[in-house]
C-alpha cells in the first residue's frame, strides 16, 4: 500500500479501534480503507496485527496509545497428511 502512502512504510494515525484506525488512514491516504474492508469487516485475505499478536476481533480490536498496527495477508489452512 505504500503508493496510496506516498512510499511510507510506516504512518502515524490515532484510534481507538482498527475500525477508528483505518477511517483515519482513509481520509489521509483515499483508497486504503477499499483496500482493508469489505462493508463493515475485513476484507477477506487481510489478517491485522495489534502489538505482535493477530487478532481474531478485526475491525473492533481495540488499540491503547502507541500500539502498533500492521495489516497482513491472511493465511489459512495448513498441510494434509494422507496415509
């Protein structure tokens, strides 16, 4: 996403909650809240982490001053073993 950040890695947004977090991104960088939601959820294949652990709350996670935030490819399933 770093075209939509101007070639930033990393940007300093204020919210409560990742749902608060990426509608500030938005009305910063346009484009970025298309590329994390879908309606009122993460879009799917988007995972986000919140101070180094994935969380399973999306959208309502809630942040504390200075966490960090990062949004991921989500990846799912795993390996089968067959006999």
């Amino acid at each position: 996403m770093q075209e939509l950040t101007g070639g930033r890695e990393q940007v300093d947004v204020r919210g409560r909650t990742v749902r608060e977090l990426i509608d500030h991104l938005d009305q910063e960088y346009p484009g970025i809240g298309d590329r994390l939601r879908e309606g009122s959820r993460l879009r799917s294949g988007v995972a986000v982490s919140v101070d180094g652990v994935i969380s399973p709350e999306g959208l309502r996670a809630r942040l504390q001053t200075g966490s960090e935030v990062h949004f991921l490819p989500a990846i799912a399933g795993g390996s089968r073993r067959r006999k």
